[in-house]
C-alpha cells in the first residue's frame, strides 16, 4: 500500500500540481550552484563534486537524486562557469537533466564580487507507464509517451565577499510543457515546469581564530504553492572539520558533519529526521545525503 501511495503522489505533485519540481540539498551552502548560476567561479577554489541523496528512506519508491557538479572561475577574465548533471528517481517518474551556468563579475570597491549569471538547462522527463498502467489503466495522466525532452533557462544575481553572501535567482523561466496529458482540461491546468524563485543568504563569523560559524538560509517560492525556508549553521574547526545544524520549516531537521582532507577533499553527510507528511515513527522515513567535493587551484581571494 505505501508503495501506491508514493507513486501516486509522484504523479499528483510533479505533473498536476504546482509543487517544487527542482531537487533540494541539506548542504546546498557547499554547492552554490545548484540554486544560482551567479555564484559560478565565486568560490575561495575550483572545485567538482558529486552528491547522492535519498528521501523518506522507509518508504518503497522514495526520492533519490545523484549529481554531478563543477564550478570553475577565470578572474583575469572576471567570469566564472559552472554546472551540474543529475539523476533524480521517485516512483515511477524520473528526470535526467544537465545545466550549463555562465557567470559575469564585477568586482566592488570592498574587494568583494557582484555577480550576473544566466543558465541553460535540459531535462529528460520520463514515466514508467509499466509500474502504473496496473493500478491506474488507461487514466489520461499518463498520456501516449513515455519521455519528453525539455530546454528551459535561469538568471541569478549575488554578492560574494570574504563573509557575506546574498543571492536571489530564478529557474524554468520558459515553463516549457511536458505534455504528457491527454485529457480535456485546460492548457491552463496541463503539466509544465513551473518557474523556481530562490532567495539566499550566509554570512561567515571567525570566532576565535581557529573556528568559524556561518549561519544560512534559503527560500525556495513557487506561485500558488507554499514558501520553503530552510535555515541553519555550520561550525568549522581549523579547517578541518565541521558540523551543522539545519531546519526545513514544515517538514525536517537537518544534523550534518563533514571532513576537509588537506584543504582539497571534502566529505560531508547530512541526515534528514522528517517529522511532517511521515516521521521517524510512521516507518523510518529521513533522508540521507553524501557529499564529496574536490577543491583546487585557488582563485584570488575576496575581503569585505
């Protein structure tokens, strides 16, 4: 039974409804990019990473999105690109995507980076007609294909200083139709991707020479769906290992610790303990997440 009721959910909320269609991060304060291009090349470092994670994981059928991330940054040049490739499953529905970001600095008179970036996005969305046509038949959700090829766009805009950081970017400009309903209801009621509004911010406390504290926040808006904030902070030590705590209003709390090998590795994890739709008592139902990242050739540094 909790099986069905994923997959119907998966259906409800990503072809019906206006609810977020874009994959999160417990640790999205360590991949910028993922919410805005702007911030592409804006790092201390080059980097590249990779990312898994997994969703109410008591749950047959659950969430589970892999990436793939880079941002590089060219300061002779002032620009910075970036992007990501991931693989994100729930139920039956699945999308594959890829996003490329360009970045244009400008350097302000405290030493800090104001950043203008645009971003071109393709996503594969597919259903597996197979895992539904038992329990839902011929129902018109479904339609005639199984995959449908999307290009979509985004724009950020950021500051970027030693300490401060606050961004505000928005995503699925276009939003291009899946298509996949074959029904009689309106164009105004058909699936498409709906536009993602992100606003950010994080500012990094050195406390005692050795060890900082960076408080963060991130509200993800879509119109006619409810506003997610998700708020925390992170405590390093030397530079070498952290940990954090974090809340998702409405739906998690969020405990994450990480370890930065020679200042070039990064390993972090995050566990999400969800107390809303399902908690940890309706059958193990948190999220996990891994992250490693790889930090090379030093940029020039900002100072606010």
């Amino acid at each position: 039974m909790k099986k069905y009721i994923v997959i119907i959910a998966a259906i409800i909320l990503t072809v019906q409804v206006k609810a977020q269609q874009l994959q999160t991060s417990s640790m999205y304060e360590l991949q910028g990019i993922y919410n805005n291009p702007s911030t592409a090349g804006t790092q201390a470092t080059n980097m590249v990473g990779v990312s898994y994670r997994t969703q109410w994981s008591g749950i047959s059928g659950s969430p589970k999105t892999a990436t793939v991330f880079g941002s590089f940054g060219l300061p002779e040049h002032n620009i910075g690109l970036g992007g990501y490739i991931y693989r994100d499953e729930t139920g039956p529905t699945s999308r594959t995507g890829v996003a490329l970001q360009f970045a244009k600095h400008i350097p302000t008179g405290n030493g800090g980076i104001f950043s203008l970036g645009i971003e071109a996005r393709g996503l594969q969305f597919a259903i597996d007609r197979a895992k539904l046509s038992s329990t839902l038949g011929a129902d018109p959700a479904l339609g005639t294909s199984s995959n449908k090829f999307k290009f979509d766009a985004g724009f950020g805009v950021s500051y970027n200083g030693k300490k401060l950081q606050l961004g505000a970017a928005a995503s699925q400009l276009v939003q291009s139709k899946l298509g996949f309903y074959t029904g009689n209801l309106g164009t105004g009621e058909s699936a498409r991707l709906y536009r993602h509004y992100y606003f950010h911010g994080a500012y990094k406390w050195d406390i005692d020479g050795s060890t900082t504290l960076t408080p963060s926040v991130l509200f993800t808006y879509l119109p006619n769906a409810p506003l997610e904030i998700q708020g925390g902070v992170r405590v390093e030590h030397n530079e070498l290992f952290w940990w954090g705590l974090g809340y998702r209003a409405h739906q998690s709390f969020i405990l994450s610790a990480g370890l930065n090998i020679n200042k070039k590795l990064t390993i972090g994890y995050a566990f999400d303990i969800y107390n809303t739709p399902n908690n940890v008592f309706d059958g193990g139902n948190n999220a996990h997440e891994l992250l490693l990242r790889f930090n090379f050739s030093k940029q020039g540094k900002t100072k606010d």
